[in-house]
C-alpha cells in the first residue's frame, strides 16, 4: 500500500489544517504556536504537547473527574452523575470492563450491517451526481448509536440531538475568553439541548455515549474521505489496505484533537511541577504527531487520539471499522471534492458541508 507520504498529503494536509483554524482559530493558532515544546504553563493552564508528556498525563496524574470544563464535568451537568466520564477509582475500571464489553468485535458485528445499508443506500447517487457526505456521516453516526443504545429514535433525529448537545457545551470545554454575559446564555442553551437528548436517550449513559459517538464520526469521516480525495489515496484502497489507512486518517485528523481536564492532585509532568486544580490542555492531535508531515512509528502516538491507559476510548475498534468500511465503499468512485465548509459551532472541528463527485478512472 503507498503510504500517506508528506509530497502525498501536501494538499490534503492543508485543507484540512483550514478545518482547525475555522472552526476555532484563536484557540488552535496559540495550541500551534507552542506545539514545540512538550509542556507549557499559561498560568493555570498547562498545555501538553508531547506525546509522553500527554501519556503521562493520562496515566499517572490524578485527574479531578468532575471539574467544571471538562467531559466528566460535563457528564455531571447533563445526568446525576455515576458516568463513565465522572467516575473514578474502581468504578471507573468496572464500567469501562462493561462498556468495553459492549463495543467489541462482536459488536462490531452486529451493528456492520446497518451502517453497511446506509452506505448501500446512498452510495449509488455518486454514479449520476454529488453526495454529502456531513449528511452521510449524520445518517452513519445516529443509525450507528441507535444500534448500540437499543434506541428507536430516527437517526438522525438522534445525530442532530447529538450535536446540539455538544455544540452548546463546547464553550464550556475549551479554553478562552468569554464574552459578557455569554456563560450563562451558553449554560441555558446547553440545558435546554441536553433536555431534547435526555427525551430521546432516558438513560444516561446511553446519552453520553451518543454524544460522544456522534460528533467523533460526524467530525472524523468526512475529514478521512477529503484527504484521500486530495492526496489521491483512492486507487491504493482494498480490504487488505483499508484498515490501516483507516487508523493511519484517524490520526492524521485527529477527530477529537483536544482532552480538557483538571488535575486532581499536585503531581509533576515531564519534570514539571503541576498543582491541584490546574486546567490540563492534553493536545491530541500534537501527542499523534498529526501536525508533522513524516509518518509516526512510536505506537503510543498512533494511539493518542483514542486516549491512553485507563483513558483510553473503549470505542476505538468500532471506529476504525466504520472508516475502512466508507473508505472501501467510496473507493471504487473515487471522489473528488466539488464543495468544502468548515463548521465554526461545532463541538469538534469538523465540515457543515462536504460534497463529492465520482472522479475519473472510477471503477464500474
């Protein structure tokens, strides 16, 4: 298989640098200005860059679960608590056994067949015209969650619910000055979105799940799709090839390229004192090395953008077995993009819209 090269990817690599710097340019242009050094203090604010250093937060700092700003805070906001995102100690270790188990192999199995029919069904429009493929990837991203939740909600009625939730929380979770009177305006839009979730998804977990499910795929597919389009990956894409380019774009992307937490404890990070109550800005997509045009080798960076350690996102498998399944159903019409816009209010960066068209020396 040919490799995502830096001559390959130059073009791909910037389109898609653009997402970032759109949908939360202050935020990413400072995250870019001190990508070079592992760790950064900005008061109480520590931003981590390097990929141990990220490690190392994850695994040997205690974190405080339920900080305002960060998911586990936010899973506390939107239920009474008791989440994966909000626990701790052996509680935490329980559910995640209990979530890994229910997004296994086995489930990948059992819930291939639904995103396969979406795919079956909306695939065939490229042979005559354009496809969306934000509005492929809603349809992908709720039929999937509904499948792992038991829910009977539309899919997408359950993917916008999705990200309206997050979107409406996003201002809480990431860094940055807020506007007068914004933090109380935001809190009751963030009250009212997660009201329409929790009407869809009862349960809890399965709302916070969802939330999480839906905005990774959303952001994540539609970003893998243009970069192939761009760095013209599409004839080197079979089933042999198709899950390692799967997870080589997830890094590259890094759909979830920032973890907000707190640390819970004083401790040290990379030789650097850090004090309780310390914002802890972990940089997924620097700890993957997705900035940097040579391909990573360290396993722990191909990791990174699925978390590390008893952080690690139990959702990984699912996820990679998703994208290889569109990248082998997109392949054969090799699209091109006719049409790209950054999303600036979603939770995660991301396009509104990306539209494609089948591009010549398509199969079939």
């Amino acid at each position: 298989m040919n490799t995502v090269t830096p001559a390959a990817s130059r073009a791909a690599r910037r389109r898609d640098r653009r997402v970032y710097l759109r949908s939360h340019p202050v935020l990413f242009a400072l995250l870019g200005a001190t990508r070079h050094r592992p760790v950064v203090r900005l008061g109480r604010t520590v931003l981590v860059h390097g990929t141990d250093a990220y490690r190392e937060a994850l695994t040997r700092i205690p974190l405080d679960r339920t900080a305002a700003g960060t998911t586990g805070g936010a899973a506390a906001e939107l239920t009474d608590g008791g989440l994966l995102f909000d626990q701790d100690g052996g509680e935490h270790r329980a559910a995640r056994r209990a979530l890994a188990g229910a997004l296994d192999s086995g489930a990948v199995d059992r819930i291939r067949p639904h995103w396969q029919a979406v795919l079956a069904a909306r695939l065939p429009a490229l042979t005559t015209g354009t496809l969306e493929l934000v509005d492929l990837a809603q349809e992908l991203a709720g039929v999937t969650a509904a499948a792992l939740t038991g829910s009977d909600a539309a899919p997408r009625t359950l993917a916008r619910a999705a990200a309206e939730a997050a979107a409406t929380a996003a201002a809480d979770h990431l860094p940055g000055p807020r506007l007068p009177g914004r933090r109380a305006a935001a809190k009751e839009a963030a009250g009212a979105a997660a009201t329409r979730l929790t009407a869809l998804l009862p349960d809890p977990l399965d709302a916070m799940l969802t939330v999480a499910a839906v905005n990774t795929t959303v952001a994540a597919l539609p970003r893998a799709a243009a970069w192939c389009a761009d760095a013209g990956l599409w004839p080197t894409v079979d089933a042999a090839t198709a899950p390692r380019l799967a997870a080589e774009l997830l890094r590259l992307t890094a759909p979830s390229p920032l973890l907000p937490r707190v640390a819970g404890a004083d401790a040290t990070l990379a030789g650097r004192p850090v004090r309780a109550g310390d914002r802890l800005v972990l940089v997924a997509r620097h700890a993957a090395q997705a900035h940097r045009s040579a391909p990573a080798t360290a396993p722990a960076a191909t990791q990174a953008v699925f978390g590390a350690g008893p952080h690690a996102c139990p959702g990984a498998g699912l996820a990679r077995a998703q994208l290889a399944d569109v990248l082998l159903a997109l392949a054969p019409h090799r699209p091109v993009v006719v049409r790209a816009r950054a999303d600036r209010r979603a939770a995660l960066p991301g396009y509104a819209e990306l539209t494609v068209r089948a591009g010549e020396g398509r199969c079939g």
